[in-house]
C-alpha cells in the first residue's frame, strides 16, 4: 500500500515551514506517513484536485498564497468558518467530493486562552487580517484596523467588523489598546519595519506579531523593551498546523513537544531564546 501522506500547497511554497512541523509530530507518535511541499501554479489548482482525488494515500492539504480564496469555488463543502473569514486553508477529502476549512483563525485564538479586549489594534487588510478579525468577533469590544490602503482596511471593517474604525497606517489612533496585533509583512526580512505602534499599547497589554522570519521582530523587541506581553508568529503556525494535523492523519498533534519544535524551527537561535 502506498504510504499516507498530506502536503503543502501555494506558490511559491520553498519558505513553507509545514513541512518540519508535520513531519516532526509524525515521528513523534510513529505513524508510517510524510508530509509534503509541492508547488501549485495559479492555473495548476484544478487539475491539482482532480489528480489527487484519484490517489487513495492523499489525506488532504494545506493551502498558502494565493490560493486561499481560490481554493473555495473547487469544493463542495465550505466550513462556516472558513466561510466567514472568506478564506480556506486546509482541503480534506469526502467520499463525495471537498472539504475546506480554516484553521488560521483558530491558531490565532489558541495562545490568547479565551482572553478578551476593550480595544484591538490589527495592522493589515489581507488574508491573515481577516482570520484574526474573525478570531476575535466576540472576544474584543473595539476594533481599529490600521493598513497601508485606508479604503481597503475600510471595506474590511465594513465587512467583518461591528464596532470598530479605519484607517491608514499612519493615522490617528484615539483610544489606547490592550491588544496590538501585526497582521501584515511589516517586519518581515527584506520589508520595511511598522511604525512604533506599540506605543498605544497599555502597559498590561499584549502586543502579537504573525511574523515568524526573524522571530524577534523590531516590533516585538521594542514592545519587550517597554515591559509588554508579547506573542510571537511561531505560536499561531504551530497551532493552525495542529488542527490540520489531527483532520489529515486521525491523531491529536503531540503539543507536549512545542518548546522542542520551536528550537527545530529557529536553528539560528538557540534553546533559551527560541522559548
């Protein structure tokens, strides 16, 4: 029998982490399966599905940039989640065809631990922005989306958000937050840095950052050097895989070994600092 295995999809898809996440669990409860990257081009994605619903050891796969949103008209099953966030990352196969869901919101919510907030700062307007809004619908009582493109960060709040505000990156922001989250490539290596946003952060607040390359990022040294809280981009790519992981191979990932991944993927950093 061939062997199981799950796979990641996107393009370009070489800087994918979910290889190593994957893999790693997997030796870690035995189970004789792989997990794969492979690179899908923007007119591949049909004939991508239509292949792997005839090889009976595809258990399903992860879904990157830029076919989130594609991904929803080539399924027959959409998650209400997944609907409400408009965007999927993990396509399972049915018996009667494709299941898509999203596991980025979740992954979001996992280190927050049911926490809520007056006021929310989220930077971005893309796909990663609209999984955090729909993660905290319900846990934060003011939103204010800040992005480069002030229309775009408003028809994001007109859609997604029912109490909040707008505006360009550089805007006026009234209210200080006890929540700042960067959901955009500020911060990344080879882009530019945010603002010092963290300065509207209350010193019990908590300041989250999705950038995982590099892990500490400018806004997150400069917000640990005010005293914030800070929650780094690794947290959220372990928890949205350990979702996924559990719907492709039937086992609950094993999290008791997160502080052992999380020194596998940072092997610049070494144990103490990757913690």
């Amino acid at each position: 029998m061939t062997r199981p295995y799950a796979e990641v999809i996107g393009d370009p898809i070489a800087q994918s982490k979910s290889p190593v996440i994957h893999n790693f669990w997997l030796e870690k409860l035995g189970i004789d399966a792989e997990y794969r990257r492979c690179q899908v081009r923007p007119d591949e994605l049909t004939d991508y599905f239509v292949q792997r619903r005839g090889d009976a050891a595809w258990r399903g796969c992860n879904v990157t940039m830029p076919h989130k949103l594609a991904v929803m008209d080539l399924v027959s099953d959409l998650s209400p989640l997944a609907r409400r966030v408009g965007a999927a990352n993990v396509v399972i196969p049915q018996d009667l065809g494709l299941a898509a869901g999203n596991t980025d919101a979740t992954g979001f919510a996992e280190p927050l631990a049911g926490r809520r907030f007056d006021h929310a700062i989220v930077v971005g307007a893309g796909g990663a922005a609209r999984a955090v809004l729909a993660a905290l619908a319900g846990r934060a009582t003011w939103i204010t989306i800040l992005n480069r493109d002030a229309d775009k960060a408003q028809a994001l709040l007109d859609e997604l958000v029912p109490a909040g505000a707008a505006t360009a990156l550089d805007g006026t922001i009234d209210q200080p937050a006890d929540l700042l989250v960067n959901a955009s490539s500020l911060g990344m290596a080879g882009q530019p840095d945010l603002p010092d946003l963290e300065r509207h952060v209350m010193p019990d607040g908590l300041v989250y950052d999705l950038v995982y390359a590099p892990l500490e990022t400018p806004l997150l040294k400069a917000a640990r050097a005010r005293g914030l809280a800070t929650i780094d981009g690794l947290e959220m790519l372990i928890g949205q895989a350990g979702e996924a992981f559990e719907r492709f191979f039937g086992a609950p990932a094993p999290r008791q070994y997160d502080a052992e991944l999380r020194v596998l993927l940072t092997p610049d950093r070494g144990p103490r600092q990757a913690l």
